[in-house]
C-alpha cells in the first residue's frame, strides 16, 4: 500500500449525493485517512449494479495510488450506503481489490425498511425514490449477501435515549425517523448490536461523536 494512508470510501444514502459526505471526507482526512465518497444515482438501477460501479471507483483509486491489492479497506456508509456496500462486499472483485475490510454502517436498513414497505404501494413514494423503493423492500433486502467473513463491522443507529419510542411514532420501537434500531441489525451476525446515538437519521453522517468512534474503529483501535 502506497503512503497515502488508509482508504476509507464513504457511501451515502437514498435521494443523496457524494457532496453531502464531503465533510465527513474532510473530518476524516484531517485524522489521516485517504477518504473518497462514492456517488451512485440512488433513483437507478438496482443494488448490486451500484456495488459494480463502486468497484469501478476503487479500481480506478488504486490505480491512481500505483496501489495493488489493499490489506485493509475502509468503508463508511449512511443509510441504503450500507446495503450498496454489502453487493459490493458480494462480489468477487471486491475479494480481488482488499484482504479486509473495516465497515462502519450508520442506520443501516439491514433488515429492509418498514417505512418503504409500508409506502410501497403509494405511487408518489415510487416518482420520488425510483428504484430505490424496491431495492429497500425488506424481503429484496434479505436476499442480500451480508458481510464476507473478511469484514469487521460496526453498527451505529439513531434513536431516542429512553430506547422505548423512537422519533416516529408508527415506526415499530427505537427510531430515527427513518430506520429503526432493530433494523440495522445483520442477521448473520446476531451477536453484534449497534451502537445507539441519540440523533435523527440525516445528522448521523456529520456528528463529530459519530465521527470519533467511526475512526477509531477504522484504525483498529
């Protein structure tokens, strides 16, 4: 690996843009990660299409690098990010570019998304989200390959503090307005429980707290 210091790749959520983690990149620059977001049109194409784009995006990195093989990939992710980071984690190039990888998910819809299967049949949800509406079905979701072994995970979910009633009533249990705790579980790992930070869905990707324990854990500290 090349000087440059870790590659961290930063993947945000539905109805977002890469400009939107451009302060995170920065706060994580500043502690001496190489951090790059990752752009995709959330509204097209389907998850493991975006996965393929994001290993377009780290070959062309590696390159740029003179870099071959990475033993460690960072990878930080915020919302359907996460689900765009396991297709990818599914592939064999992802195999072919890193050794291992160290994934941070904040609010994941691990589990799918009980709001989108709840607005699924509402055909504005559908013009507003595109094929994002489907891709984020809790049942699209469970065919999902989950984390390889090679990856280390770390689950950060938003919510209330009580842990009783999240930000949204109709949401089942802690919440963020969006995606509840019990949601960003991976079901393959049921051992590992997510951290809960009392924030609203959208401010995670930008709390300074958040930020901390993201690289901390991406040092292997």
């Amino acid at each position: 690996m090349s000087r440059a210091g870790l590659p961290v790749v930063l993947i945000h959520g539905a109805l977002r843009s890469r400009a939107g983690l451009l302060p995170t990149a920065l706060a994580l620059r500043r502690r001496g990660f190489d951090a790059r977001p990752f752009g995709y049109a959330t509204r097209r194409a389907t998850l493991e299409q975006h996965g393929e784009r994001l290993a377009d995006f780290v070959a062309e990195w590696q390159r740029a690098r003179g870099d071959e093989r990475w033993p460690v990939l960072g990878v930080m992710t915020h919302s359907m990010g996460g689900l765009v980071a396991r297709a990818y984690l599914a592939s064999a190039r992802a195999g072919a570019q890193s050794e291992a990888q160290r994934v941070v998910m904040l609010a994941p819809p691990n589990q799918g998304a009980f709001v989108a299967a709840q607005m699924h049949g509402w055909r504005p949800f559908h013009w507003m989200y595109g094929r994002a509406a489907d891709e984020l079905q809790p049942g699209r979701v469970a065919a999902l390959a989950e984390p390889p072994d090679s990856a280390s995970v770390l689950l950060i979910a938003g919510g209330r503090p009580s842990g009783e009633r999240g930000y949204v009533a109709q949401i089942p249990g802690n919440n963020d307005g969006l995606v509840a705790v019990e949601e960003t579980r991976l079901r393959s790992r049921p051992q590992l429980d997510p951290v809960l930070i009392a924030s609203a869905h959208s401010w995670l990707q930008w709390r300074p707290d958040v930020i901390r324990r993201a690289a901390a854990f991406l040092r292997d500290e």
